[in-house]
C-alpha cells in the first residue's frame, strides 16, 4: 500500500506525510489478515500452484479493494480525510494481485526448472499419446521429485497435433524421421506408450523404429488404475510382445450374451485351462446362478476356485474333478447340477503329444465330446458350445482330426436330435439341444504356446528355437477368443460352425526376433534363431476354412459361419463307435486308419502315417 502511495504522488514525500499512514496501516494488516483466513490462501503449496489458486488470489485483491472504497468513502464522510484515493486503490490492486501470482508462478517454475534440468543423469523420454492421458502421466513424472525420467516431448499419430505444442512441450509425429530427430537433438533414450488403445499397426511400426534406434519402449498402466494411489515407477513396465499382436478392442451384445447365460446352470470342461478358465472369469460377470468347473488337473482347478472365490465372491463356484471320459463321474455331474449351457473347452491339443498318441486323442477329443453331448441331450442342455481349432480344416496330424471328428459328430447329432424332436410331439417336450461350434487358431500366452516359450529360452540365454524359417500362425489374445465365444454362442440357432477372423498371420521367425530385440538384445549376436525342422503333423501354414466350403456373415463382424457338408448321423456314429473301440485297445495304425476314412481330407504331413495316405490311394 506504501508504495501505491509513492507511485500515486511520484515519490513525494511532503505529500505522503499529509496521510494518516498509521490508521492505513492498521487497516490494510486486518483487512488482509480477514480475508487471508477466510479464504484460506496460506493453504496452498506454491510450487504447485493452480488455476484455482490464481482464482483464489485474485479474488481476495478485487474484494480488499472494495474494502478499502468503502472504508475511505465512511473516512471522508466522518472525518473529512481521504485515507484510500481511488486511484490508490487501483495501483494497489495492480500491485499486489502481480506480485503474489508472480511469486507463485516464479517459485512452480523454479522447482519445475530444477526437476527439469537439475539432475544431469535423468533419462529423456517421450510419451506416445499428446491427449489427457499422456498428459496426465507427464505431470505424474514431472512431480516425481525422486524419479530419474525427464519429458522433452510428445509423440501422435494424428497429423492435426504434430508440429503443435502441449504443455509447453513439442508434439512429434510417429515417424522415424522424427525419432531420428529426437535421437540426434534431445538424445531420447525411452518412449512411453501412454494411449491404452493403440493402434497395432502404428505400434508395431513405432517399436521397430525404436528399436533401430537404440530407444526403450515401456507402457505406462492405465491411468484410472493409478491415478488416486499416485505415481510411482512401478507403473512402468516393459512393452510385450503380447501387446505388439493384440488387436482391436471388440464389442460383443452384452445383452444377448446376459440373455442366454444369466442365472443359469453352467458348466465349463477344461475350466483349469487357458481358455476355459478366461470363460469361467468372463462367464462370472453375467451373474450365473452357479458355474461348475470340470478338470481334471488339481492344483490349477484349486487356484481357479481361491481366484472366483476372490473376484466373484457372490456368484457361485462348484469345483468338480473328473475324467470327461468317465460316463459316471460324467453323469452324476449332470444328474445333481443340471447344467442349462455347456462350454466344451477340455481336448488335448500339442500336436506332436497326439501324433505319438493316436488312440489318446481319440479318446479324450472324441470320445470325451460324444459322452458329453450325449448327456447333454439327455439332460435336457439347452446349448453345447464346443471349442474347436483351425488345426481341424484339411488336418496334417492326429490332434486336429480328432478335432474335425469330434466337429461332424456334433453337426450330424445336432442334426439328428432335431429331427427325433420334429417326430415327437414338440409341441409338450422342451426344445432339443442345440449344438454349437466355435473355430479358432493360437491364442497368445496359452499353456505350451510359443510366446511362453521363447520367453523361457530368453531367460536362459537362448537359443530360440522355430521349426521352420517359413512357419506362420494366427494368433488371438485369450480374452478376444473368449469373448467371440460368448457370443457365438449366444447367436447360435444350433448346428453351425463359427469361424473367427484372426487377423493377419504372424511369421514365428519374425516374431523370435523381435522378442529378443525387445529383450534388449540383438538376433544372430547375442541370441541365436535355431531352426529345428517341421515337426511330425506339423503345417507351415493354418487354415480357417476348408477350401470346399464358404461362409456366411453374421452380424459381428468378426464371427463368420463356416458352410460345410453334411453327414448322416447313423453312418457317423457307426463309424466313430468302431474309431472308439480301436482306441480304446490303444491301437496305434487302426485308429489312424479309421480317423482317415472318416475325414479323408486328413493327409498326414512330416508324420510316420504318410505311408497311410499311399497305401490307402493304392487301394
């Protein structure tokens, strides 16, 4: 105030002394003092001042100087004296409203300097996403006064926001020419992935060019899961190779799928595995009245019950340790539960295990899925969804045509049942079972899957190993496969076999090496790709759709439905009953034999039954 006095009377001091300075004095300490206190402005921390503080401020200058019009209007009125002229009063607001937000802002800008610039050895980063998230997560760091990141920019696909400015802070497009620049200018060391969606292509891309580059790559947790506990530099994590091959997020009917599965009876075979344990997770959020896990695998069906028992305390979870083979054990299950949906997920699947083991995948692949849609039509299912595999379509091996087998068996009694149903009075008895068909090919992080696999070998310091340098598969994150089951199964009318689109096919070679440059490590220097040969049943190339059939569209698009002949349900089960029996006396030639004549498109690849597809032209 003394100095909006001075200013006003250009430094007179003959004029300033016809003041009452000591009353003005007493009266602008309690002003303020009031208005401090109920504002409550000596609350904030100052290198962290906001929008609401500056607010807060300012508010508290503007109502002072009202105070201080009125208190110099009552002075002149009652005694005659000017205390406050307005002209005063406005110089004191400039004054006083600059200096404290200038103090604020000189102080925030001092500790954001030092947390800049102040630690020499901080790594430089750039955040992948110039919209809230990344923002928010470059705030996040910056406030980490013990961190050892430095922001120097920002990355975006979307042409509209490169050569802008964020925070301060440049926006980057995602391509190399770019991160040569920041290399080369910045000396970026780390990219921060931190959209939680993107997309894969431009990912993958970026990470490639990172990668030539020398720059790390980590993702940073999604923001909702941190933001209220803080930031902290657990909440980075290396980027996978998982995330390099997932796709887009779908979106299924959740109504329809709620419809078909919600408090009711359900029961998942092979719950304990991957596929059928993400189903149990999937299927507990659409309120079941009771889910039962099959499996015969202990200790991973006890932790799947301790993680329910966890995440879905209110729904309920039955344990039920079996042999789907066991027609007893099988049928007590049915008998006491009544199961109203069945998700079929327990086969055996490695490839080179059933080609040792014919009569083994006969009968846990087939026997198991005839027992269970047997039961199933007996008691009274309403749908038997079967999870089946792109191994099944013109099979090389013993594991996917015991899969195309157990596919006809179900087509054909799907079939079958509907036709004893349309004989019988349908109008009292309950609609039959309808009989569903789910095909799909690997799915990421799946037990025995390559991904954990190479991961072990990086872990003891390689080799890779990959059958073939040509060798490619499609691959599918387990949640995706699981959520088109769902639906599939919910928009299945009975007797068809959906197909999934699975995106592009990955080479495995390609994809070793870039698991060991993401691992920080150089393909052929520092890990060596051994290539081990194709090996027995083995394909170079999977396949979704038979080349004799064609599909139908759906309305996801997403799910197709494969078109495929038909077969007699009385010549098949014939035929899989003497399948069955061979196996079960664990011959070995037989039951390959029989699987042949059944499936004819079975040609045995790189197998010790090639001599079988001879012999059988021969005849």
């Amino acid at each position: 105030m003394s100095l909006s006095f001075l200013l006003r009377l250009n430094f007179n001091l003959e004029d300033f002394g016809r003041y009452p300075m000591q009353d003005i004095v007493i009266v602008v300490v309690s002003v303020n003092l009031l208005l401090s206190l109920l504002f409550r402005t000596y609350t904030g921390i100052v290198r962290y001042t906001s929008m609401a503080d500056i607010g807060r401020i300012s508010c508290v200058s503007l109502i002072s100087a009202v105070i201080y019009y009125y208190i110099n209007v009552a002075a002149v009125a009652y005694t005659t004296e000017n205390m406050f002229p307005l002209s005063v009063i406005a110089i004191n607001f400039f004054i006083n409203t600059c200096f404290l937000l200038s103090y604020r802002l000189f102080v925030k800008w001092a500790f954001r300097y030092y947390s800049r610039y102040g630690v020499i050895n901080k790594t430089k980063a750039v955040i992948y996403n110039a919209g809230h998230s990344g923002l928010v997560v470059r705030k996040a760091i910056n406030e980490d006064q013990t961190g050892s990141i430095r922001i120097a920019g920002f990355m975006d696909d979307k042409l509209t926001r490169a050569g802008k400015r964020l925070d301060g802070l440049p926006i980057f497009a995602t391509s190399r020419r770019s991160l040569e620049r920041l290399v080369k200018q910045e000396k970026i060391k780390l990219l921060i992935v931190a959209d939680e969606t993107p997309d894969t292509q431009i990912l993958n891309e970026l990470v490639d060019n990172c990668f030539a580059l020398n720059i790390k790559v980590q993702k940073v947790l999604p923001v909702d899961k941190w933001i209220n506990a803080g930031w902290s530099p657990a909440k980075l994590q290396d980027i996978r190779i998982e995330d390099l091959l997932d796709r887009s997020v779908i979106s299924i009917n959740n109504e329809q799928v709620s419809r078909e599965n919600k408090g009711k009876s359900i029961l998942v075979t092979g719950a304990a595995g991957s596929i059928g344990s993400e189903l149990v997770r999937q299927l507990a959020k659409l309120e079941p009245s009771v889910i039962l896990l099959c499996d015969k695998a202990e200790s991973p069906l006890h932790e799947l019950e301790l993680e329910m028992a966890e995440l879905c305390p209110a729904t309920t979870i039955v344990p039920y340790i079996a042999n789907i083979c066991d027609r007893i054990r099988m049928q007590q299950l049915f008998e006491v539960y009544e199961p109203s949906v069945v998700y079929h997920a327990a086969a055996y699947k490695h490839v080179p295990m059933m080609e040792k083991n014919p009569s083994v995948a006969v009968l846990n692949n087939v026997l198991g899925t005839k027992l269970l849609a047997e039961l199933s039509v007996e008691f009274g299912v309403e749908k038997f969804v079967m999870i089946s595999t792109d191994k099944a379509v013109n099979p090389t091996n013993v594991m996917g045509a015991s899969k195309r087998i157990a596919e006809i068996f179900t087509q054909s009694y799907n079939t079958h049942v509907n036709r004893q149903y349309k004989k019988s009075n349908s109008g009292y008895n309950p609609a039959p079972t309808r009989f569903i068909t789910t095909r799909f090919g690997n799915v990421l992080g799946s037990n025995g899957s390559v991904i954990p696999r190479f991961k072990h070998q990086l872990e003891k310091g390689g080799p890779l190993t990959v059958t073939h340098p040509d060798i490619t598969r499609y691959f599918m994150t387990i949640p995706e496969a699981c959520q088109l089951v769902l639906e599939a199964g919910a928009m299945g009318q009975g007797g068809e076999i959906f197909v999934f689109d699975m995106g592009q096919p990955v080479k495995i070679a390609e994809l070793a090496c870039k698991m060991i440059r993401m691992s920080g490590r150089e393909p052929g220097i520092d890990i060596q790709i051994v290539y081990t040969g194709l090996r027995p049943g083995e394909k170079l190339y999977e396949e979704l759709l038979n080349t004799a059939e064609n599909t139908l569209s759906t309305y996801h698009e997403k799910i197709l439905i494969a078109r495929v002949r038909e077969y007699d349900f009385v010549e098949v089960n014939d035929h899989i009953e003497k399948l069955i029996a061979s196996a079960q006396k664990h011959y070995i030639t037989p039951t390959v034999v029989l699987m042949k004549q059944l499936v004819p498109e079975f040609i045995s690849k790189n197998s010790a039954y090639e001599q079988l597809d001879k012999d059988i032209i021969k005849l």
